[in-house]
C-alpha cells in the first residue's frame, strides 16, 4: 500500500514522503509554495521519503522548480531515488533536479 503524499518541513528544510505519482500529480503541482518559506532564496528539498517515484514525480518537481525560479527562489532537490535520478538523466533532465 502507498502512504499519501505529504511535504514536511522542520529545520533542515522541506522533505517529501509517500507517494507522488499520476494520481496525486495534479493535486501536487499548486503545493510549490510549501517548500518555500519567506525570504529564501535557496532551498533544498529532501526526496528521500518518496515512494516509487516516476515520470509524473517528475514532471512535477521540474514543474515546481520552474514556478519557484520565476519566483526568485532556486529548488535544489536532494538524496534524489535511483530511478528518479535514472529517468531525468534519460530525459535530459537531470541538470534541473540536482545542484
């Protein structure tokens, strides 16, 4: 069973957890404004906790990395799952997730 897609926040910054796949994609997508707390200019997200992460995972962290930038504020997404890591370098995207 998956556990519900949830974004945490504590002192190390905002981490991920659960699920973020085609079913919750669009629920997730406008939640790009958790990860940002006022006056950052950087933050680092922490997508350790996912679960079977794939290409609606992301397609919404380059989604949310693209609205933060715009914003003025750079996502760096850390501890990224090997198969996450495995599908945006073979979409060409792996220079937008990692730092």
């Amino acid at each position: 069973m998956n556990a519900a897609f949830v974004i945490e926040r504590d002192a190390a910054g905002p981490r991920l957890r659960g699920r973020l796949g085609f079913a919750e994609a669009a629920a997730a997508a406008p939640r790009w404004r958790e990860l940002v707390g006022e006056g950052q200019q950087q933050v680092a997200v922490d997508l350790a906790g996912l679960e079977r992460p794939d290409s609606a995972t992301l397609a919404v962290l380059l989604a949310w990395s693209a609205r933060a930038q715009r914003a003025g504020v750079r996502l760096k997404f850390r501890s990224l799952p090997a198969g996450l890591l495995a599908l945006a370098r073979l979409c060409g995207a792996e220079e937008f997730l990692q730092a």
